[in-house]
C-alpha cells in the first residue's frame, strides 16, 4: 500500500479529482471537489489524498479548513475518507488518518476533527465526541476531535 497526495504527486491531479468526485460527488457538486483539488498544490493547507494498492485507486482522505459545518472555529478537517468496498475490513483505513495526523501535526496543528455519523468507528482510532454541527443543507453530524 502506498499513499499520494497532490501536493506530493500533482501529476496525479486528474486521477485524484476523477476518483473523489466518483465515490463523493454528485452531479451539483462535482465542481467543489475539481476546483478544491486543482487549488491546493501551494504548501499548507487543503490536502487530498489517494490509497494506491500498487498502481489501482482503492481510497481516499483529504486534510481540509472546514468540512461544509458550521464549526468554522475548529480546523483542521480530516474529510471524505473512503475505502472501496472489496478492501474494506483491512484496516487500509487506518493508513489514511495516521497519514492526515501526521501532516497536520507538521504543519503546526494540535488537533484534528471530522464530522461524521458513524458512531463507534472513528472511536477505535482516539476521536473523542465533542460536539454537534450543522450543514448548509439542513442536516447535523457529530463532531469528533483528536488531539495529535
């Protein structure tokens, strides 16, 4: 397993966005995630990332400002964290957020959140509950922070 990320792999540009808009986007939003990746090659941050087994896509993550919630006070974000269906159940998972943990944390960041409602699955990896938050499109998640 090895990990990419456009910073690192800009070369990559066209098959990160055409991978996160696959398996995140829908019709209407398919532009945010095209013109997010293509502005975030500067140092800092957003990053986004690729899970490659060999040379084939089989994830993704990315290190973001705000994941479209209304804590706008809290950033970093670990966002769109995805592992193909036939891979799942290896802890490939895993390998993505320490990846965006450790990236934080070097560009001088002491806590990380995402917003999700998996209840129970980012636990196993130190997230701790911390609050809810509420998107543009009416609904709410739960705010999860770990401290890096």
């Amino acid at each position: 397993m090895h990990i990419i990320s456009i910073k690192t792999h800009p070369e990559y540009e066209k098959k990160i966005i055409n991978y996160f808009k696959k398996v995140w986007s829908t019709e209407a939003s398919e532009k945010v995630y095209e013109d997010a990746i293509k502005n975030s090659k500067h140092e800092g941050l957003p990053n986004w990332y690729l899970l490659l087994n060999d040379k084939e896509i089989i994830g993704c993550v990315g290190l973001i400002t705000n994941d479209f919630i209304s804590r706008m006070d809290l950033y970093p974000w670990l966002a769109a964290l995805y592992i193909d269906p036939e891979y799942r159940g290896n802890n490939y998972s895993a390998l993505l957020i320490d990846q965006v943990k450790k990236d934080a944390k070097a560009y001088g960041y002491q806590e990380l959140y995402l917003c999700t409602e998996h209840q129970g699955y980012y636990e196993k990896y130190g997230f701790k509950y911390l609050a809810h938050g509420y998107h543009p499109w009416g609904e709410s998640s739960k705010i999860y922070k770990i401290i890096l």
